[in-house]
C-alpha cells in the first residue's frame, strides 16, 4: 500500500491537491518560480580572462618603469612645471588603475524577464514594476528624418511593459513645426500600432523594420484574425508613410512670413534661436495630461504618454 501526501496543504488543513495537479498546486508551482532569481552569472572563459590580465600586468609594470623615470630625473629649470605634470601623470594614472579592477574580474549575467513578469507583475493584481521615461533628443527633421523618429517613438510605446507605465518625451532643440506636425501623426497611429503589437507579440515594434522583414511572419501565430489584422495594418502604416511624407515635402518650403498653425497665429518656433518654450501632450489619461502641462523646456518637447486605455486628450501650451 502507498500513501501519496500533498507537499502544499490547503487553507483547511486538509489534503488539497496532489503536488504539480489541480489549482492549488498550480499556484504553488508559479509562487516557486517566482522566488526564482532574475539573473545568474555567465562564466566567462579562463583563456580570454587570463590574456587580458596578461596585458594590463604588462601595462603596470611599463608605467612603474615610466614614473622611476619621471620622479628621477626632475627638470630643474621648469621645476614647477615638471611638478604639475607629474602629479597630473600620477592622477591619471589612479584613474587608470581603479578603472581595471571591474576589468580583472568581469561579471556577464543572463536575466530571465518572464521571472521578472511573475514575480513583480501577476496577473489580476496590481504591477509593482517601475515607472520608466524615455527620452528622444532630435534637432533637424530635414537631416533627421521624421518618419524614422516616429518608428522609434512607436518602437517605445510598443514595448512589453505595462502601459500605465511607460513615458516617452521627444524633444526638439530645432523647434521645427515639421516634427510638431508628424509626432501628431504618430500619436493617432499609435493608437492602432500599439494594441496590434501587444495583441500579437510583435517583434520588431517598428512598423518599418517590422514590415521590411522578409521571414515567416506566421510562425507561432495561432490567432486566425492575424493575417486580415496584419495586411490591414500595413495598409495602415502606408497611409501613414504618405501623410508624413507630405509633411516632409511641404516643409521644403518655408513661408516668408513664417508658419502659421491651423488656428491662424504665428508658430512661436518661427526662429529657432529665440522663442518661447512649447508642450504638446497626447496622453490616455487626464492625471499625466495636466502634470506635464506645467512643465517648461527649451524648443519643443512633445510628450507621447501611454496611461490606460482612456479618451484622448491633446493640449497645446505655449509659455
């Protein structure tokens, strides 16, 4: 006769489960993983460290040899001067040597975010993962291409991450209405780009190296509205391609009196050297919306936040 006891007692004191069956022992099995650690260290080989340590012994021994010299034969007609070097070479020379003792022992880790998803962002419970801010510099659309800052704007607001977590600022010293306009353009796409790659596990987030791949865009799916979602998202992402692209062609040509914007004033960016500071928000979310209004900044700082799945609201504040 064998008795078979269960290692994860239920609440009541009773048997509960068998171990790895039923709920009860699911639950248990996904709390062990979760105490799991998050990374471990990759060993790294003795004959690559070992050559490196070689080398930076070399190193020390040469720079024994050159400061023997240096204390030895001072210059007696620049005293001064031979001091002040000296200290400088010595200087440098601590730098040198505190920056190769990370070196001499180097540590690789391996993470594993699926343990990190277990244990600090469960599902039907509240995510304990950090808040994160990205942020964009650009300076010229003309040489830096808008539609490659809106891909990796769309590229940030795509990550798997939790979306009430999750901040990405872009920022132009040039105050260029072009990038104004075409980071509007973003925002709306967003919209559909975003929910598509989480929904589908897309990798690239980019639309334009995600649609440029020429690889089995069907493997490991196994939803059936993938194909129809995906050729009407890429039809999407053309349409998109094609307004920036007017964006693009009607900054060629500036206005002499300046740009205008849609309500009939003058953009306060007209002069890249001297204007006033600019927000632009596109939020889910009025809580984010108004804590960045009050914000100032050089040039214009448009803010493409990602807080829930709520209405839209875009504001302008110009100071």
């Amino acid at each position: 006769m064998m008795q078979v006891t269960n290692k994860y007692p239920d609440a009541r004191g009773g048997g509960g489960d068998m171990e790895g069956t039923g709920s009860n022992g699911e639950d248990m099995q996904m709390v062990d993983d979760a105490r799991l650690p998050l990374s471990r260290i990759v060993p790294i080989p003795a004959n690559q460290l070992n050559l490196y340590r070689i080398v930076i012994i070399l190193r020390l021994i040469i720079l024994c040899f050159f400061f023997q010299y240096r204390v030895s034969h001072p210059v007696r007609d620049a005293y001064g001067l031979w001091l002040v070097s000296v200290i400088c070479e010595i200087w440098f020379a601590l730098s040198w040597l505190l920056d190769q003792f990370p070196k001499w022992y180097p540590i690789n880790r391996e993470t594993y975010l699926d343990r990190l998803a277990l244990r600090y962002d469960r599902e039907g419970e509240p995510s304990q993962l950090c808040p994160i801010d990205i942020f964009v510099s650009t300076v010229d659309p003309l040489k830096e291409p808008p539609l490659i800052t809106a891909n990796t704007v769309l590229s940030i607001l795509a990550v798997d991450y939790p979306v009430d977590k999750v901040s990405c600022y872009v920022s132009d010293d040039g105050s260029a209405m072009l990038t104004f306009e075409s980071l509007s353009e973003t925002a709306e796409f967003a919209r559909k780009w975003v929910p598509f790659c989480k929904k589908h596990n897309i990798e690239p987030r980019a639309p334009e190296f995600y649609f440029q791949q020429k690889i089995d865009y069907l493997k490991d799916k196994i939803q059936p509205s993938f194909v129809k979602e995906r050729r009407a998202m890429k039809r999407e992402y053309e349409e998109f391609k094609i307004r920036i692209n007017a964006l693009v062609a009607k900054a060629q040509k500036v206005p002499e009196e300046g740009w205008t914007m849609a309500d009939g004033t003058a953009w306060p960016g007209n002069n890249p050297r001297d204007h006033p500071g600019m927000i632009q928000v596109c939020s889910w979310g009025t809580v984010v919306a108004l804590t960045l209004m009050v914000m100032s900044c050089h040039g214009l700082c448009m803010s493409l936040v990602k807080r829930g799945q709520v209405s839209s609201i875009t504001r302008r504040l110009v100071q």
